[in-house]
C-alpha cells in the first residue's frame, strides 16, 4: 500500500480525509515506530552522550507522560503536568508505553468532534485542541529521533523508522 493512500484509510470517498482521521492515522503509526524504537532501549543503560544529557530511559519516560498528559487535556481542556515516578525498570516503561499506546488511541478516536475543534489551556494559555494534537506528536517523534541516536553507543540495534537502517536493511 502506498503512503499516501494508507493515509488516506477512512476517508468516505477514498480521496479526501478529514483532520482528525488523518491525524490519527499518522499517531498510531508513529505509535508502532516509537514502540519498536523504546524496545530496544538496554535494561539498566544509563548512557547519556553528555552530562547535561537524560539517559533514554528518562527520554521514554517523558513520551509516555506526555501521551497521557495529551489525552487528558484533549478531554478535559486543561493541560497538567503531573508525571508520575518513573518505574524502576525500562522493561515497566516500554511495557506502559504499549499499554496507554492502545488506550490513548482509542480515548482519541473517541473524543467528540467538538473537542478536536476545541482549545484547550496549556499552562496558561488556550491552544487549538487539534494544534496541540499535531504538535505532541511532533514533540514524541521528536524525542524518539533523540532515543535512536543514543541506541548504537548502548550497543542496541536501530529498528527502521522512516526506511532502513544499518542494523535493519528494507526487506
């Protein structure tokens, strides 16, 4: 299937999508990727590539605490940044991920089409409900593109994200 036509699934006339459909399109394949990406993080690494650093670890803790933060606001209007401690292991961390994963996917596609036209308040300020959408998945691919640079000088292996990579030639 090509890319353009994979997001165009659940259009109504196979040509045209609207926002929400397509956005959601795009957040559960990121979704996929971001999954295979903190997977591959080694238990126990605390490699950062400079003091001032996060260790992935706390990177992929960050990504789920922002997915589920997104969900929230995009409910309630409000955005709030009430992390909760991170778990002890990395296998807990990718474990949750995978889990909220499907459950945030589904609070999305269920959120009423009034709320993605909406605006919520992100620490002060109102923000276009489906602006904010768009921009946190930018954010977490944005993260994850900082955990796959780390993976290598762990010793992991890259998974392919956009297309092969040396450790994952196309297949």
């Amino acid at each position: 299937m090509k890319c353009r036509q994979y997001y165009k699934q659940g259009s109504n006339d196979g040509e045209n999508v609207d926002e929400k459909t397509l956005f959601m399109n795009f957040w559960n394949q990121e979704a996929k990727t971001t999954s295979k990406v903190l997977s591959r993080i080694p238990e126990g690494s605390d490699y950062k590539p400079d003091p001032a650093s996060r260790t992935a670890k706390d990177i992929a803790w960050q990504v789920v605490c922002e997915e589920k933060m997104l969900a929230e606001a995009m409910e309630n209007g409000k955005a709030d940044w009430n992390p909760p401690a991170m778990p002890a292991t990395m296998k807990e961390v990718a474990d949750e991920y995978d889990r909220q994963s499907k459950e945030i996917s589904e609070r999305f596609m269920n959120l009423p089409q009034e709320r993605w036209d909406g605006e919520i308040e992100f620490f002060g300020h109102k923000r276009s409900t489906s602006s904010m959408a768009w921009s946190f998945l930018f954010d977490i691919i944005h993260h994850r593109g900082q955990i796959s640079t780390y993976l290598r000088p762990m010793g992991a292996k890259v998974p392919q994200i956009y297309g092969p990579s040396h450790d994952e030639p196309m297949m």
